[in-house]
C-alpha cells in the first residue's frame, strides 16, 4: 500500500536521480542519506521536504520498481505482479490531523474493492506492472508537485 504522494514529482528536482531507476541498493542508500540529512538537520537546504511522508512514500514506490525491474520478464510470463497500490484517500483517525478536506475520502469498503480487482485480475496487465496503481490506473512515476517549504498537506 502506498500514496500518491509516492512519485517523483512530489519531490525537488534535484532529488530524482536518487530514486528514478535505481535500484534496491540505490534506493536504501537515498533513504539513509535523507535520514542522515535529517539528523544532521540539513534536509531543508539539500531540497528534502519537512513532510516525512512524501520521502518515504518516493522511497517505498521506488524499491517496488526496483525489485520489479529484475523480476518483470519472469512473473509477466507467469502472469504474476508486483505494483504499488495507492487506495486514494481514506478518512482514518490517522490521516486526520493531516488533511482538511475529505469531501474525496473513500471508504474502506471501496479502498478494499479496488485493491481485490487488481489481485484477481486475470492475468498481469503489463502496464501496470511495477508501477503505482490507483483504482486500477498506473500514475506518472515523474508526476506531481512538489510539497516546498510544507510541513503538512491542508488538502489531499
């Protein structure tokens, strides 16, 4: 389960190359650098937003694409895939405090039928193979914009 919040556009430009095709490797290493820019208390300034959700949403999404690109050819093949799964906004005591607007939230029930849909789907959709699915659509790896200066999101 992932966000939206989770493609690169969400994040400074010069932050991509960290994430954009890497791999696992890259990925966890580009996680312990904004960990140690965190620490270090010079996130701001090397373009990691205050947000800690957008980084480690891009993060998770990434190592999905990752372990995806050295396994397509083979679970394609066996029909099997692997995808990140964002369930668009649900109103939870968790996401709360973070949001203002929830005339968007989808119930759990409808979060639930759209991430089943994808699992019994009959045979893996290539498109959607390694990406970040909502409701059944992949979503721009490169799209979004990105949350400067924010220390939380006021609307989804």
């Amino acid at each position: 389960m992932a966000s939206s919040l989770g493609t690169l556009g969400h994040l400074d430009p010069q932050l991509h190359d960290l994430f954009d095709g890497a791999s696992l490797e890259q990925v966890e290493y580009a996680v312990e650098s904004w960990r140690s820019a965190v620490h270090h208390k010079t996130a701001q300034e090397a373009g990691w937003p205050v947000w800690l959700n957008v980084p480690s949403k891009v993060a998770q999404v990434a190592a999905v694409r990752a372990v995806a690109a050295q396994r397509r050819e083979r679970d394609l093949a066996t029909g099997a895939l692997i995808a990140s799964v964002c369930p668009g906004m649900v109103d939870t005591a968790t996401s709360r405090p973070w949001f203002s607007d929830y005339s968007q939230a989808q119930s759990s029930a409808r979060v639930a039928s759209a991430v089943l849909d994808l699992v019994f789907a009959e045979g893996a959709d290539p498109a959607l193979y390694g990406e970040l699915v909502r409701f059944g659509e992949a979503l721009d790896w490169h799209g979004g914009t990105p949350l400067v200066g924010q220390d939380r999101m006021l609307t989804p």
